[in-house]
C-alpha cells in the first residue's frame, strides 16, 4: 500500500469537516485540467470552513491578535479535475504542538479520490513572534 503525503488515519477519531465547491473555468489550464495550485485554494476553503463548524472562524482568531500562517504543506495528486466538477473536500484537523495545527485533506469527485495532502500552521502574533494555540481551541481540536 502506498504511503500518502498526509497523515490521514482511518483508525483515529478525528474532526473531520465535508464540504464541496464546483470547479470554476478560470481554475483550470489550458489542457482543461484543474491547475495544481487552485488545490492548495480548496484546502483552505476546507480548513476554512472546518474551523467555522467548531465555532471558530479565521476571523474571530485573528481579531484576538493571532494569525495562522501555513510553515509546511504537502499534496499527492491521484487524478485530475475539469470543469463544472463537483468536488469533495473533506478535512480533518488535529493539534501537533503547543504552537502548531495540522489539517489533513482528500478531495474526491464523485468516489474517486483526486489528492491528499496536507498543511502545517503556527500561531504567531501580531508582531510575527510565536503565540501558542488557543487552550480552547486545544480542548476543541482534542481526542474525541
């Protein structure tokens, strides 16, 4: 079995959030493929969303002074995209450090899995130094 970039495991409980978005025009290139990087823009839009079902949206994060910039991320891409798709984006967060977030993704058209990958982040503050993770944002992201 092939070991993907994420750290995506079957076994653990983790908080996993589905939502989906329909490939645009202006996302694919000149073969009619999705372009790679627009995969990078659906896994924010997962994570994104993700952290606003646990209640904690990027804009409430940064409006108490912390930012979540991206310091590692990684993407294995099985099959392409085209057009008009409708893709799955499902994301999974978890907490690696007293400082760092980790989200994992897969997005799927139909039940065929298209990419896995995955994004570190660290908190800093509003002047680029290390803050660490929210303690409610740790007991929210915890083992379930």
């Amino acid at each position: 079995m092939r070991r993907l970039v994420s750290g995506w495991n079957e076994n653990r409980v983790a908080h996993e959030f589905t939502t989906t978005v329909r490939v645009r025009y202006a996302e694919t290139d000149a073969m009619g493929w999705v372009y790679y990087g627009c995969y990078f823009v659906y896994f924010e839009i997962g994570r994104t969303e993700l952290m606003r079902e646990l209640g904690r949206p990027y804009s409430e994060i940064e409006k108490n002074g912390t930012r979540l910039p991206v310091v590692s991320t990684g993407c294995h891409f099985l099959a392409g995209a085209r057009y008009d798709d409708l893709l799955r984006i499902v994301t999974r967060a978890s907490v690696l450090s007293a400082y760092r977030l980790r989200f994992d993704y897969r997005i799927f058209s139909s039940e065929k899995m298209l990419c896995e990958g995955f994004t570190e982040h660290c908190f800093v503050n509003q002047d680029g130094g290390l803050a660490k993770v929210p303690r409610d944002l740790v007991e929210t992201l915890g083992p379930r």
